[in-house]
C-alpha cells in the first residue's frame, strides 16, 4: 500500500507538472501574439488561485477527501497542488515539456488505474474479507489473528455489529472459540463482547448460536486473559437481558462468580468484573418486581465472597464490592444478620472507613476517597436500616 501511494504521488507531480508545461506553452504562445501575463502571474500564484478553488469547494468533496478517497482525479489534482512544492512542480515540468502526446496519454491512464486500485472499501466489505480469511482453514495463525483484530475494530459501530451476522461473521467467530491457540480463543470472546456490548439484536444472535456455555468454560481457563476477555463477553451478553440471565444461571454461572471470588489468589481483573456482573445481575433483579428472587443470592457462602473484596487492597475492586453489596442488601430475600454475623459487613465497613480517612490526606487521592466514602457511607445506612427492621420484627 505505501509503495502505491509513493507511485501515485509521483505520478500526480507528473500530471501537476504537465498541467503546468501545458500552461507555459499557452504563456508563451499568448505572448507572440502580444499577449502576455503579468509578472505577479507566477507558478507560486497558480498554486495558490487553486488552493483557494479547493477551499470554496464544497464539504461533501472535502469530507470525502479526508477519507482517503477522491471523487476524480480533477479532485485528487486539485489536493495535490495544495500539498506540493511549487519549485519541484516547475523543474519537473521541464522535463514533462518533452513528453509525446502519446507518452502522456499512458501516464494519466497509469495514474486512473491507480485511483482505482487505491479506492477504501467499504467496512462491510473489509468485515466480509476478514470472514472469509477466518473461514480459510490453511489461513496462518498471524493472518488469523490479524483477521480477528480487524473484526474488533469494525464491530464497534452498532451498524456493523448488526451486519456481522448476515455476513457469517458471528458463526465464523465463535468457531475460533475452540481454536487451539489461546490468543485466537481470546480475541473471538472479546469480538463477540464487543459487538453485543448494549445491543440486544447481537445479544439475541449469539445466544441462539449456543455460544454461552463455551464462554462459562472458557472463563476457567488458565489463561487470564482468555478467562478475562470470556467474562467480559459474557456479560455483555447477559446485561439487561432476561433470556441470556436465564441461560447463564442454568449454565451454573452464579456458582463460576462465587468460586472466581472465592479465590483471593485469581487474577484480580477478574475479580472485579466477577463482582461487578454480580452488582449487575442483582440490580436486574431489583428492577423487576414480577420476577422471583433467585434463593442464590441469598446464599451465605455467596454473600461473604462478595463482601470479603472490600477487604482487598485494591481501590477499584471495593468500590465495585462496595455497588454490589449496596445492592445485594435492597433484595427481600438477603438477611441484614446474616451480613453481620456471617460476612462482618460492619467491620469491613469500619476498615474502608479508617482507609478512606488516610487516603484524604493525600492529594493523589482525595477526591476519589470523598466519593467512595459518600458510597460507603450510603451502604453502611442501608445496612443498619435494614439491621433494625428485622429487629423489630424478631417475635418477643
């Protein structure tokens, strides 16, 4: 492609340069007949009478320009002179002077043939390439994985995301689900994270593909980033999205989110998104006031591993144990006892506090340290509210 682009530059001084012998030819031809130009009227000047016909063209050409596309070559010409040296014009006309009519022929077409072969695909048609690439079983693993890497970017915008399906490419991506290597494993989860990634059509899709219970297993991994990026995918898949919530739990993902959080030894990323799928999932089920609350949620096992990561020192990884309890605490079915008695939320609490405080003194941190003792502070109230209802509930 650069070898390309280097070409096509210089065949557009050429064309630039015989533009300007045929101007000099004019010039000249003009003065015989006594007419000539004035003396203001050189190369330098010409260049900027077209660099200012470019400005006054209109956006839709320049927006198209900017895009790595020209709508002629009178539209690449006209870019060309805004972006050239007059003098190397001038000396390379010289010698375009010399040029037959026939020799000069070739040289446009060279340079039509060029536009056409540097023309940017669409990203339909750049998703469709990767596809087919992924769909090559004698493809090499580094075009593989180049493939994969493509398909990430173009599936950011929700209209791709949408078109991926039609195109093939969700059935050709969760098929390098079971790729031996772990890095090809790994983009293919976080393709398809990204793309159903609040988007309830995609979520649709790849559930009726049946990929969810390989996304579970792929979460056990040994292999961080593969368990990561699977997770990630996972909870792309289920957030706000009562159909992939149920296949999940039949899967047995709540126990996977118990045992990752369990394991104070996992990766920490994991940790934290294991927690905050568990914040997400309960808010899911506070905010549907038909559905019955799953008796899991109430488990005390659960509930400890989920409050035994305010006790991490990991910043990020209480905060987000911090919204999970907050909600885990506003469900029926969750007993304030239980997170006293069992978890030790009020110690854990008193702790945060006595960290927080010191993290105020410090610059770095204490606006951040505000903020999550302002959350703190909000679950430690619900706690005790909800502590004393069930006080004066107990039968006397």
């Amino acid at each position: 492609m650069r070898q390309s682009i280097s070409l096509i530059l210089l065949l557009l001084i050429i064309l630039l340069a015989m533009r300007f012998a045929r101007t000099e030819r004019v010039n000249k031809s003009e003065a015989s007949t006594g007419l000539f130009w004035s003396t203001s009227k050189e190369e330098g000047d010409l260049l900027r009478k077209a660099q200012a016909d470019d400005d006054s063209s209109s956006s839709t050409q320049e927006e198209h320009q900017l895009d790595g596309g020209f709508s002629s070559l009178e539209g690449m010409l006209q870019w060309a002179i805004g972006h050239s040296d007059p003098a190397k014009l001038k000396e390379t006309a010289k010698d375009v002077q010399h040029l037959s009519p026939e020799e000069v022929k070739t040289r446009q077409m060279g340079i039509k043939e060029l536009m056409e072969k540097l023309k940017m695909p669409s990203d339909a048609q750049l998703m469709k390439t990767a596809i087919d690439d992924l769909n090559n079983s004698s493809l090499s693993l580094e075009d593989r994985h180049r493939a994969l890497q493509e398909l990430l970017i173009l599936v950011e915008p929700i209209d791709n995301a949408n078109d991926l399906h039609k195109l093939g490419g969700l059935t050709a991506v969760i098929g390098q689900l079971d790729h031996p290597d772990p890095e090809i494993r790994t983009i293919s989860a976080w393709v398809l994270g990204k793309a159903s990634q609040n988007n309830p059509v995609v979520q649709k899709q790849i559930l009726g593909l049946g990929s969810l219970t390989k996304l579970v297993e792929m979460v056990n991994s040994k292999f961080p980033e593969e368990a990561i990026k699977a997770l990630f995918a996972l909870s792309a898949l289920v957030n706000n999205n009562p159909e992939g919530q149920e296949l999940f739990y039949r899967e047995a993902g709540h126990l996977m989110l118990q045992n990752i959080l369990s394991n104070s030894s996992i990766d920490i990323r994991l940790r934290r998104k294991s927690v905050y799928l568990v914040a997400d999932l309960v808010e899911c089920q506070l905010g549907s006031s038909n559905k019955e609350e799953l008796p899991f949620f109430s488990n005390q096992l659960f509930l400890k591993s989920v409050v035994d990561q305010i006790a991490s020192p990991d910043l990020d990884l209480q905060e987000k144990a911090l919204y999970a309890v907050k909600n885990l605490l506003q469900l029926r079915s969750t007993e304030a006892l239980v997170f006293k008695e069992v978890c030790e939320l009020d110690v854990a609490l008193e702790r945060m506090r006595q960290q927080l405080q010191q993290l105020m003194l410090e610059e770095n941190f204490k606006e951040y340290a505000v903020d999550v003792e302002s959350l703190r502070r909000e679950v430690e109230l619900i706690f005790l509210e909800k502590l004393d209802k069930e006080d004066t509930q107990v039968p006397t």
